[in-house]
C-alpha cells in the first residue's frame, strides 16, 4: 500500500468519526429540545452522513458505504452516551462536562446500553442500510459551466 493511499484510508477515517460525533451531539441537542427521544432521526442522519462522506471520497462505492454505515452507528451510540450524561448531570446537580469526566466512557456505554429499547436497535440499523444504499449510488457526472459571452 502506497503512502498516499494509506493517508487517504487514515483521513477518510478520522473524517468518518468526526462526523459520526458532530451528527451524534446535533442529534442529542434536538432530542433535549423536543424533550423526548426520537430513534427514527436515524434515517435522516444515517442520509445526511451518507452523502456527504459519498461526496468526500474519490471514488465512492463499497468503502464509501461502509463509512456511512459506521458514522451512522457512531452518531447513535454517542447520542445515547450523551443523553445518558445529561440525565445524571441534571439528576446530581453537576455539569456536564464534570459529569462525563467522573462517569467515564465505560461507565456512560453500560447506562445507555441498559436503555436501549429493540425499536432503537431497529432505527438505528435502518438508519445505518439507509446510509449504505445511499453511499453505494454513483455520484452525478458534473456538467462543465457554459462559457461566459463576452
């Protein structure tokens, strides 16, 4: 494997995390507003992530579905590792950012995967097939501009 290939995988990955974390935090600020959980944001994040990684790579197809997929599934379990911090910030009265350096990651993955439901499961898995399909279409061949009359 060539260095820039590697760079590129290595890019492409951190991109893919970054993504899946800023859709999982968006996602928990929507489902604080509206005071309720919402699972079926899945489909809809899992469509945003999709095209934007399928526009982002050089060549999309199977790499490109596998990082939507994945940024998906990420953005659903910090979204609920989010959720869970809120609630024991505001049940013990600490900030939240004290909150997630005191609970920790194992901590807040075990509290979020008690309450997961099948229905979250379902959505998220919808969300992460949704977000495949849509990575594995070929991207539109971009039309050259007209030139400009002088």
């Amino acid at each position: 494997m060539s260095t820039r290939r590697l760079l590129a995988l290595v890019f492409a990955t951190f991109s893919t995390v970054m993504l899946g974390l800023a859709a999982g935090a968006v996602w928990m600020v929507i489902s604080i507003y509206r005071e309720q959980l919402m699972p079926w944001l899945a489909l809809p994040c899992g469509l945003l992530l999709a095209w934007v990684i399928r526009l982002s790579v050089h060549r999309p197809g199977s790499g490109a579905a596998l990082l939507a997929s994945a940024a998906t599934i990420l953005a659903s379990v910090y979204m609920n590792m989010l959720l869970v911090a809120v609630k024991i910030s505001g049940q013990m009265g600490m900030g939240l950012i004290d909150t997630l350096r005191s609970a920790g990651v194992d901590m807040l993955w075990q509290l979020a995967r008690l309450g997961l439901t099948h229905a979250d499961l379902g959505w998220t898995l919808a969300g992460a097939a949704a977000a495949a399909s849509t990575a594995l279409l070929p991207a539109r061949q971009r039309q050259p501009l007209p030139p400009v009359p002088r």
